[in-house]
C-alpha cells in the first residue's frame, strides 16, 4: 500500500517526517517517483497533471494540500468515482483566521492611508471608528470563514456571513442564497471573499455587487482571483466607491509587473499567502481520514463534485 505526495512547494522534507511518523504502515512516494501504480491508494496532491490521477487503478481517496479544490477540479479526466478530500487542518484554519483578522484590522485602523501618508513624509492623524461602528461581512462563510467571524466577533465588530446554506455561529448574523445577498452586502463596510472557485462564484465580484456595499466599503481578497473582475474592481477604488483593498489572489498569478493593483495607492497586494498548509498538523487529518476509509467509514470534509466545494 503505498500514498503518493505531489506538491509544489520545497516542502517535501517536513511532510515526508510527518508521514512516517503517523503512519508507518503505508509507503510514501514523492512525485515524480510514482512507482508501480496499482500500488497507490492514496494521492496527497497539489496541481497534479492533468490525467495522472487517471493513471492510478486503485486509487481510494485524492487529498488536496489546499483547502480549495479548483487545481483538481482543472483536470478532465479526474476519476469521478474517488472521494476527493478538501484540506481542514488547524494550521490552515488558524493561518486565515490570522490574515483575516489582520487584513480587517489594517482597514479599520487606516493603514492604506498611513503607508501613502509614510510614503509622502506626511504626520496626520486619522480620526479612528470604534470597532461597533464597522461592519465585517465574510461572503463564503465556510470553515475557514466561520473561524475569521468568531475571532473578528472577539475584537467587537459586528459580523456577518454570506453562504448558500445558512449557517449557525453565535454572534454571527448568517445570510444565505441569492435572495438575501443584497441585505447582507448593504450592511457590510469590509467585505472579506472567501468564496471557493465554482461556475457560479466566477466573476461573481463585480460592479453591480460593488455596488451594493456602502459608499467606502472595502474589500479583502483571499478566495481565488476568478471570482474577481478586475477592471470593476478597479474603477470601484477609482471612484471611491471602495476606500481600499487588500488583495492576496489574483486572476494571473504572479500578478503581471503591468497590472495597475501594484501601484494603486488604495490597494496593498500580497503573492497569495494568507495561509499554509502546517505539515505537521496536516498529516493528523490525512491519517485520521485514511483510518477512516480503511474502517469502511465515510470520510471527513469529502467534496461535493456537484457543489464544486
Ligand atoms: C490556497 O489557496 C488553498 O487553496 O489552500
């Protein structure tokens, strides 16, 4: 029984001790050493090539390093039959709720306005709003968005999420479908997407949703770069419709050295790293998953191929 690891990232030395740690009974293989196939039953990936999960006979569970699942969905012949698993580890969870936190937090407290004040020698102070007054509205209120709210409900900002089911996080006001995406956009002063990639969130961020948040809203980006229009969003910070941004995911990436994101004085960007997968808290999920499959049982946080999530 062998599992077979593929990521990106130079980081197969620290998933490499954690597997063997926690589960000795199965053989790692780091891509591209894949070996004899019809070994592999189990597939820890990151962009895999397209078909080389095809390629595996006696596949029983394909794990995402990420929590999002647009890199496998990408591929046209993944095996539909194979559970395919979405990352929730707490060393993801805790890394977003970070950023989060972090994004809203610099919003609130004028940080795009006092870097351009740095940047031009400039001393002013800025008048500051008491966390009450500013309204934080998660739109892809998941796992990893309820986490945010929970944590942001703690410095006292009203909180609120959007998802397509609703959801019940105390203190969290829940929105939920389409019919109730105006409502929450309305009452929302920084609207933090993280929406995953589907056919419906694609260009969902556009100028007619801009348009729906107050004047001055302002936006933080950590979902995927699809689901953003980009020239909308622009013009939204252009004309003062949204006060500021902080981007993390962006429709190319690397973000091109011409996009007009980098030097736009409402904008802070960042190279899509509001968290990461901790190897060594991630490895705890995997295995309890594999035990599970291998007890017969269902496993946890399976991907619904209809859901795309
Ligand atoms: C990163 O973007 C992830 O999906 O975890």
């Amino acid at each position: 029984m062998a599992l077979i690891f593929k990521t990106d990232i130079e980081r197969g030395g620290a998933w490499r001790a954690a597997f063997a740690k926690q589960l000795p009974d199965v053989e790692l293989r780091l891509w591209p050493e894949v070996g004899a196939a019809e070994e592999i039953e189990y597939a820890v990936v990151w962009q895999p090539p397209a078909g080389f999960l095809a390629s595996l006979p006696n596949l029983k569970a394909v794990f995402s390093i990420g929590a999002g699942i647009d890199h496998l969905l990408a591929d046209p012949e993944l095996p539909r039959g194979v559970p395919i698993i979405r990352m929730v580890e707490p060393g993801l969870t805790v890394g977003m709720t970070q950023f989060v936190v972090m994004a809203c937090l610099m919003l609130h407290r004028s940080m795009i306005d006092y870097r351009n004040q740095q940047v031009a020698h400039h001393w002013e102070e800025i008048s500051q709003e008491p966390p009450e007054n500013r309204r934080i509205g998660i739109i892809g209120l998941g796992h990893l968005g309820g986490e945010a709210a929970k944590a942001l409900r703690g410095f006292g900002f009203p909180v609120s999420g959007w998802s397509r089911s609703r959801k019940q996080i105390e203190g969290v006001t829940s929105y939920a479908g389409e019919e109730e995406l105006s409502d929450f956009l309305a009452r929302t002063d920084i609207l933090v997407s993280l929406l995953p990639l589907t056919p419906q969130t694609e260009d969902m961020i556009d100028a007619k949703l801009l348009s729906g948040l107050p004047k001055g809203a302002s936006f933080v980006s950590a979902g995927r770069g699809r689901q953003v229009v980009e020239e909308d969003l622009l013009a939204a910070l252009d004309s003062g419709q949204l006060s500021g941004a902080v981007l993390d995911v962006f429709r190319e990436e690397p973000l091109p050295k011409d996009s007009r994101f980098w030097d736009h004085p409402r904008v802070i960007v960042l190279p899509h790293v509001a968290s990461m997968t901790n190897p060594a808290t991630a490895v705890g999920s995997i295995v309890e998953n594999i035990r599970r499959i291998q007890r017969g049982e269902a496993p946890l946080h399976q991907v619904d191929l209809e859901k795309g999530y």
